[in-house]
C-alpha cells in the first residue's frame, strides 16, 4: 500500500521554500525518500484550496446560541439575567441542561436542543453551518477537562470558518450584547459554499 504524507511546518503561508513529500510502503516500514517541489508549485497548491467568498445579510433579530460548560452555567444565569430584555428581542437556542434552566429561571423562550456531551454542541454547529445561528455566547471553562471536548473544538472551529461573532466569557459577552451591530441588520463575510461545490461537481 502506498502512504504519500504531505510535511510542511505552516502549510497556510506562502512563504514555503519547498514542500517536503514523504512517500513510503506499509505495513512495512521501509526508509522514506524526500521529493521536493519548488515554491511555485505550492503556491499553485495553496490557491487552489482557498476558499471564495460571498456576503450574508443577517437580520436585526438575531439567532443566538448559549453554551456554558458545567462550572460557567451560574455564571451565564447571571449575565442572561442582567440582558435579559436586549436578548428577548432575538430568537434564542441552547443546549439542553443549559436552556432548560435558563428558560425555567428567566422565562426566556429558549429553544433547547441536546445536552452538550450527547451531541449538543454538533447540533449547534451544524445550525451555524446552515445560517440558523447568528451568534454564538459560549461560557467554556478553562481550567476543567470535558468528556466532549472534541466537539467543543469543532463548535469552536466551526464558528471560526463561517463568521459568526463568539463571545467566550462575561467580558466578551458584555461588549457583544451591547454593541450596535446586535440591534442592526449586518453584513458579514461567509464562505461560498455553492460556488465551492458547482466547481467542484
């Protein structure tokens, strides 16, 4: 069977002087040979796998996610409390534990979906991915280790690439809630999925 590894220190720059290719045979484990390639190559590489963008007009009523990790969720009691009238004006979701005892405390309308650790924080991103989530407040705890932390990194990751500002404690939180854009219709930067796929097919 022939394995080829691709190896570079940062494959996201440009300034690359060679992209090192280790090709070898398994399940014997046999010395590997280097093959280089020039600069020019992989930046016709690197272009290839940049992604275009287009623009998505997100409304003035927002679709905001709450997460809080075990540890941070009296915290975001807290903070959901003291906004409690600037959040009722969007559509809210949270996972299960989460939006149950937020709703129950402050008689928000919360959508609750699964507990985090049995998938909902991939029932998040997948929302975010199909543009049913516009904002993301997340209460992760830094200092505790979570069975699910895989996922925390994919809702995470996930927000990175398609654009939806994340606030990740009470202070982020506080500058989010209170920004102009929240009560405004915006523009934001996405990915352009269909262009993507329709090259792709």
């Amino acid at each position: 069977m022939l394995a080829v590894y691709y190896c570079s220190n940062q494959l996201d720059r440009c300034l690359v002087d060679e992209l090192t290719i280790y090709v070898g045979l398994f399940p014997l484990m046999c010395r590997p040979f280097r093959l280089k390639t020039s600069k020019w190559v992989f930046q016709k590489m690197h272009k290839k796998l940049d992604m275009k963008s287009t623009i998505r007009t997100v409304s003035s009523n927002k679709q905001v996610a709450l997460v809080a990790h075990d540890h941070c969720k009296s915290e975001l009691l807290r903070w959901v409390k003291e906004h409690k009238d600037a959040l009722a004006h969007h559509k809210l979701f949270a996972t299960g534990t989460t939006g149950n005892i937020l709703s129950r405390e402050t008689g928000l309308a919360i959508t609750s979906l699964m507990s985090g650790p049995m998938g909902g924080d991939q029932q998040l991103g997948a929302m975010i991915c199909e543009k049913k989530i516009d904002v993301l407040v997340f209460f992760w705890d830094p200092l505790s280790a979570v069975p699910h932390d895989p996922d925390v990194k994919a809702l995470l990751r996930i927000s990175a690439v398609w654009n939806i500002p994340v606030a990740i404690n009470r202070a982020s939180a506080n500058y989010l809630i209170t920004s102009p854009m929240m009560t405004h219709e915006i523009d934001i930067e996405v990915p352009d999925y269909d262009k993507y796929l329709s090259e792709r097919l």
